[in-house]
C-alpha cells in the first residue's frame, strides 16, 4: 500500500458517523489493524494510541483503530478504555482485503488465519505515507507519533 492510495471505503464505526474515506479527503489520519478487541496485545496497543492521542491532535492527525470485531464489541472496548478516537467495524474484511492485512498466523501451535497487527499513516490526499506491518506492541505507538511529527 505504501504510496498508493487508499480505495473508496465506508465501514460502520463508534461514534455518530462512518468511516467513509471519500469524507477523510484533506485530513490526516493515522489507521491502526488489530487483531481483536479485549486482547492483551490489542488492549495494550489501543491504550498506547489513546495515551499519546492528544500529541497525535496537536500534530494535526486522527486515529482509527480497526478490526473485525463487532460494533458492539468496539462499543464496550472503546467505553472499557476510554478511547478518545473512533473504532472501525470491518467483519467482512472489506479494508482487511484491500490493505493486504489477513495473513496465516500461528496461534497455540495452530495455523489460523487473522488480521497481522499493522499500522497505516494517510496523508491529506488518501496516500499511504507509510506503513508498518507485523508490529509488535512495545515502543510503536512513539515510532508512529515520531513519524506524523515530521509531516507538515
């Protein structure tokens, strides 16, 4: 996806709104991929975009999470952490698909096929300014932050 940009999607999301990316044309925005809500991986990781949300506001960005959980599920999620942003509902893998983040994963010596933890940064013209794929959870939420600081 690096340098591409983003196709035409419009997925439910918290909040009163949809995550339509036509509507997010001339913003910035940062779009988390997790795996599943109330994981620890994932709680650790939305508690680490939502600690650093107000750096990310001041430097002129949003953030997304998403993942296949339900709109209830992301509803108790994001009221379980207090999560300042909005969270993305993609059951049928729509934005899954089209980002390239479904992979083969082992899981307790079991292939399963899930979201790979990856994190996109779109610029105000829907660009892909940079993508992190396979993240690990420590010290990626300050890489990312460090990244949008340097756009103007």
């Amino acid at each position: 996806m690096l340098n591409q940009v983003v196709p035409a999607l419009n997925l439910p999301m918290t909040g009163t709104a949809a995550f339509d990316t036509a509507a997010l044309q001339g913003a910035r925005y940062v779009l988390y991929f997790y795996p599943k809500d109330n994981t620890p991986g994932c709680t650790t990781e939305s508690a680490d975009f939502r600690d650093r949300h107000a750096e990310f506001s001041a430097a002129g960005w949003q953030v997304f999470g998403l993942s296949r959980d339900s709109m209830k599920s992301h509803d108790n999620f994001k009221q379980k952490l207090s999560l300042p942003f909005e969270l993305i509902s993609d059951p049928e893998e729509l934005a899954c698909g089209a980002f390239g983040v479904m992979k083969m994963k082992n899981l307790y010596g079991k292939q399963v096929r899930g979201v790979e933890r990856s994190t996109f940064v779109i610029d105000r013209d829907g660009q892909v300014l940079r993508e992190w794929r396979g993240v690990k959870v420590p010290g990626h939420v300050e890489e990312v932050l460090a990244f949008v600081k340097t756009q103007n």
